[in-house]
C-alpha cells in the first residue's frame, strides 16, 4: 500500500513546475504527542511541556505502542516554547511506573521552529507542528520535534522508577495491578510472543542513536531523473530530500535507515516511486562492518535498478568495501 506521505507527493505537481514561496510564515502552533516502540505498551498518567508560567499537557490514558518516533497520540495545542517537560507513565512489561522531570534545551527548540522547512507538497514555507515524547523499556525518554518533511531528535534522557496508588491510576477495575497487566497481555499474543522471545531489549533503541557520516546515492541508467528520497531512521528521525538539497546531497551524520521512500522518472519518461523497508539485523551488521576501521569516514547507500528492470538494489559503500543489503523489501508502483 503507497503511504498517505506518497499519495500526497504523486498528486502534487511536479517541482520544476511550481515555484517556492518562502516568504510566508504561518502563526506558531504545534501538538503535543507521545509515542512508545511498538510491542513495548506503555500509559501516561501525566505529563507536561512548560515554562516558567504557562504549560501544554501531554496526552494521557489510553494504550500507547505505535511505533518509535511515531505520533501515537495527539492531544492539545500551543505555541509555546518550553523550557522542560514532565512525565509520569506506566510501562507494561515492566510492570514499572516511571517518573521523570528534565530541562529542555529551549534556544535549540526556538531556533529550530524559526528555521521550519521548505514543504515539499506546496512548495512553501512550514515549521514544526508537533512534538513529541518517546518512552522505551528501561526508562529511556526521547524527545522529539515533528514536522511533514523532517522529525528531529532533541534529547535523550532517562526516567527514574517510581511508585503510585494502583486505584488511582486505573480506577474501577475490580482487577489487581497484577491481574490488570496479566490480563491486557494475554490478549494481544504478538506482545506476548515478542516479550517470550526476546525480553525487554534494554539498550536497543540507545543502540538506534548511533550516528555515522553517509548519504544516498541514485545510480540509474543515463536519462532518468531521480527526484525525491524520504529516509526514516531507526532512532525515529525522518528527512525528505529534494530540490536543492537532493542535488548537493552532502554527506550528513544519520541514525541508520529502517525505510525509504523513492520518486523517479526513467528514461523511457515513465514516472515510478517505491517504498522499501531494510532488514534490521542486516543493514546494521553492513554498517558495523563498513565503519569497523574508521568511524569517522563517509559511506553511500547506493540505490540500483536490477537487471530486469522489475526491483531496485541496495548497496552500502564506502571507499574501500561495497556490501550488499539483501534482504530489502522493495515495492516499485507506476505513478499516474
């Protein structure tokens, strides 16, 4: 299925035809959200974006689990830029209450929302309308800025363990605390399945903020144009590249990819998008193998058509090694 991103981008008209109007700049006005890694629930009892007079609450109650980085849940709106932020929540599997109260780096957030982006569907200025409070096992606490065409990380930090009255937090159940969590994970045999097999995975999404120098690269027979690439990163930062900066393609630090989206036109003038989806365990194996010598160098992750014209292939290179990602996940469609 072509992501609601894609069908957005297909409908749009295309970049050389419209002009960019950056000269607009729309009233501050931005969600708050919360987001947990999929299979690992949790639930906010409270929470809290504020300055020193004012605040904008996050999202409570309900079973949060839609993925890392994602905007789960989305509540109340402001304009605001915080100072700190707030939060009280109650992970599943581990049957934990957290609790966690931490400054934010507020020049950073003004900065960034000033600096917005280029859209790519309209062509013109936008900025930052949602951010948004990751909560992984161990008390990890990420937080992050989101707009259509980029979502960038702002901080890491780490919840301290707590306790509060059970009644309190789920009142009217007549279940005990223990019965309650029992219960809600018996009913969702995937959660169960995951937990069985692979624990709490502490560590894995510190593991996921590991950046290193790279870009990617279109390697498409002579006449095709290549036109967009919407990176998603395992540590739950997106980037769309297009226009100036798909040209200059520079090399940046990123987290490693889980995703990807591709617009192109061929030779033939026949217009194609793809999205893919990377297998973890291999492209992050590519990487530690590539970057074993030196961290510090650049890398490309190539991007070729096969030889019968019907998938695309996925190569990681650097100088001196090229590893290929075998196991990518690749679905080409015909846009109209």
């Amino acid at each position: 299925m072509i992501s609601s991103l894609l069908q957005f981008i297909v409908s749009a008209c295309s970049p050389s035809k419209r002009s960019v109007h950056t000269d607009f700049r729309p009233p501050l006005e931005y969600a708050s959200g919360i987001c947990a890694p999929k299979l690992y629930p949790i639930r906010v009892h409270t929470g809290d974006f504020y300055t020193a007079d004012d605040w904008l609450p996050l999202p409570n109650g309900g079973f949060v689990d839609a993925g890392w980085g994602s905007n789960g849940m989305n509540m109340s709106r402001s304009s605001i830029i915080p100072t700190g932020f707030k939060v009280t929540y109650f992970a599943y599997m581990e049957n934990k209450f957290y609790t966690a109260n931490f400054a934010l780096p507020s020049d950073t957030i003004r900065s960034l929302f000033k600096e917005g982006m280029i859209d790519y569907l309209t062509k013109k200025y936008d900025t930052y309308r949602a951010m948004i409070v990751g909560m992984a096992p161990g008390g990890v606490l990420v937080v992050w800025m989101q707009g259509f065409d980029k979502q960038v990380e702002i901080g890491r930090y780490l919840a301290t363990e707590t306790e509060m009255n059970w009644e309190s937090f789920i009142p009217r159940t007549g279940l005990t605390r223990e019965e309650y969590v029992f219960n809600l994970i018996d009913r969702r045999p995937v959660v169960k399945e995951n937990f069985q097999k692979n624990g709490l995975m502490l560590g894995l999404w510190d593991t996921y903020r590991i950046k290193y120098s790279w870009r990617p690269k279109f390697e498409f027979p002579e006449g095709s144009i290549s036109e967009l690439i919407r990176l998603r990163m395992f540590n739950g930062e997106y980037e769309v590249l297009w226009g100036d900066r798909f040209v200059e393609n520079s090399f940046e630090k990123r987290a490693i990819t889980e995703r990807c989206n591709l617009l192109w036109t061929d030779e033939t003038g026949k217009e194609y998008g793809a999205e893919v989806t990377f297998d973890e365990a291999e492209i992050f194996e590519a990487f530690k193998l590539i970057y074993v010598k030196d961290k510090e160098q650049d890398a490309e992750l190539i991007i070729k058509y096969n030889d019968t014209r019907t998938s695309l292939e996925f190569y990681l290179r650097s100088k001196s090694e090229e590893i290929e990602l075998e196991k990518t996940k690749v679905s080409i469609f015909k846009r109209t």
